[in-house]
C-alpha cells in the first residue's frame, strides 16, 4: 500500500483528522504512539500541534510517522447498508 497524507488537522488532545491520497479520511489519536527520545517533545500539545504535512505529519524537531502507520490507526470504515436500530 503506497498512501500518503494530503491533509492534516489537530483535534483535542493528540488526536488528528487525517486525509489519506485515496480519499479515505478519519481521525487518530497518537498519545499511545508518543515513546522515545524523538516523540518525547510531542507529549508537549502546543508542540504537537505544530506538525506540517509533507506525505506524512512531520514535526520541527525530525519526528514523524510513516503514512502506512497512520492509515492503519484509522477506524474502520463504516460498511455499506448498516444501519442502527
């Protein structure tokens, strides 16, 4: 799978809407994600919100995400003719 992120917007917390170049879209939350020296400042919210989209969420210091890695975090996508009673 070769998808990358062409839209980005910080949500509450550390949770981001992500828009993928197949269309697909949702939001992620990525606090669990935030180990290690590099990730460490992104426990930070105004740091955290301070990402650009370049194919991927990449942060001033050098810490980003692979895309794949953020697709797979998406929801599932709502199936075709369920519906709630």
């Amino acid at each position: 799978m070769n998808v990358t992120v062409t839209e980005a917007k910080a949500l509450a917390g550390h949770q981001v809407w992500l828009r993928f170049s197949d269309g697909r879209e949702g939001e992620v939350d990525l606090v669990d994600a935030l180990s290690g020296p590099v990730f460490e400042p992104l426990r930070d919210l105004d740091y955290f919100r301070r990402f650009v989209v370049d194919e991927t969420l990449v942060w001033p210091n050098g810490a980003d995400f692979a895309p794949e890695f953020l697709y797979e975090r998406l929801p599932a996508p709502a199936t075709a003719g369920t519906r709630s009673a």
